[in-house]
C-alpha cells in the first residue's frame, strides 16, 4: 500500500462506491498527492457541445468518467465514451484514453478503428494499493 496515509483514506473511500460527485472529487485528490498533478492540468466538468455532454474530467490525454455503479450505467459508458474520446483525438490530433469508474470498478477504453476498445477493467483492492496506482 501507498505509505502516504492520505493516500490511503482516499483509496479506502473509493472503494466504497462513494457516489458521482465524490468519485471526482477523490480521482483529483488522488492525482493531487499521489502523483503530484497541478490543479490547473486538471479540468473538471468540461462542455463538448458536439456531443452533447459534458466531460466529468479531462486530464491531459485522459478522458475520466464518474459513475455511481459502473455495472448499471455501462451503457451510457459505452454509448458517450466513444463521441467524446473521438472528440478530443479530432481536437488535438492525439489519441486519448477513457477511464470510467464508480470507485471501486475502474475501466479503461481507447479508440481502435473508431471503435471503442476496453483495454483494462480492474477493481481497487485496498490491500494492493501500491499495483493499483502503478
């Protein structure tokens, strides 16, 4: 496990399912003090009116998606995730990675011919910490 106990409490409340709003607010904690990002990278809550949604996180290459239950809104991952990793790789003339979590579930998508591709699903075991944020 992470020695930072910070980190600790955070990956703790993850993995209880915290909730939507929570979920966010711990992925950019988690950012913040385990790897060292600077708030002004992250940016939250971000418009894509081509899409007609809105990003719950975007940090640099990484399209991030806060759900409550990963298992009951697997749909609507499957069905905006595409549009807005698409969206972003026509902006930038980049590619980008998905990550859709409720916490506990964790996903993790590229695009591949235009199709939406999982590349990792994993759960967060507390007891690991260390593999889960390598």
């Amino acid at each position: 496990m992470s020695d930072n106990p910070s980190t600790r409490e955070i990956l703790r409340h993850l993995a209880s399912r915290p909730g939507h709003d929570e979920v966010k607010a711990d992925f950019r904690q988690l950012l913040v003090e385990e790897f060292g990002v600077e708030l002004g990278a992250l940016e939250f809550e971000r418009r894509v009116p081509e899409v007609r949604g809105r990003l719950d996180a975007l940090i640099g290459r990484t399209v991030f998606e806060a759900k409550s239950d990963l298992d009951k809104e697997w749909a609507d991952v499957e069905r905006r995730m595409p549009d807005y990793l698409a969206d972003r790789e026509r902006k930038e003339g980049q590619r980008f990675v998905g990550v859709a979590s409720d916490g506990l579930k964790w996903a993790v998508f590229e695009l591949a011919a235009g199709k939406l591709v999982m590349v990792k699903r994993t759960l967060l075991d507390v007891e690991r910490a260390s593999k889960f944020l390598a």
